[in-house]
C-alpha cells in the first residue's frame, strides 16, 4: 500500500490498515533499520492504572525516594 507525506508532514493511513485498528486513535512512532514502525497505544486515565504504576515501581526496585531525586535532577536542583 502507498501513502504519501504531505506538506504539513501528515501521512494519512490507508483505509485497510486504519480499519485494522478501529478503537486506536494514537500510534507509538519509532524508527527502526531506515523504516517507520507504528504501534497503537491505548490511553487510559491516570487514575484507573495508579495501582498497576506502583506496582512495576515495586517490581523494579524503585522507591519514592527514587522518584524524589529523579524529580530533582530533571529540574535541575542540587540537594
């Protein structure tokens, strides 16, 4: 299938692959070996998925003062 870019940068999906996903309306955008790889991403509200947040957090070792100094470095404050 063809697709072409636009002006703008737009690239507008054939219908088959739109139809293909019928509920996503954002793709992850990433480049890999010189293609273009899309993939749909499902957002959901911050609050429904707090719990399984947290959850990874644990899983992964990181702790609130983790979080905390992460926080700071990316403002850009010393301690």
């Amino acid at each position: 299938m063809l697709a072409k870019k636009t002006a703008k940068n737009q690239v507008t999906l054939p219908k088959a692959i739109a139809n293909a996903f019928p509920d996503t309306q954002y793709f992850d955008v990433s480049i890999q070996d010189g293609r273009i790889i899309l993939l749909p991403v499902k957002i959901q509200p911050a609050g429904a998925t707090l719990e399984e947040v947290r959850g990874k957090m644990q899983r992964l070792g990181v702790s609130e003062a983790d979080v905390g100094e992460a926080i700071q470095w990316a403002r850009g404050k010393k301690r």
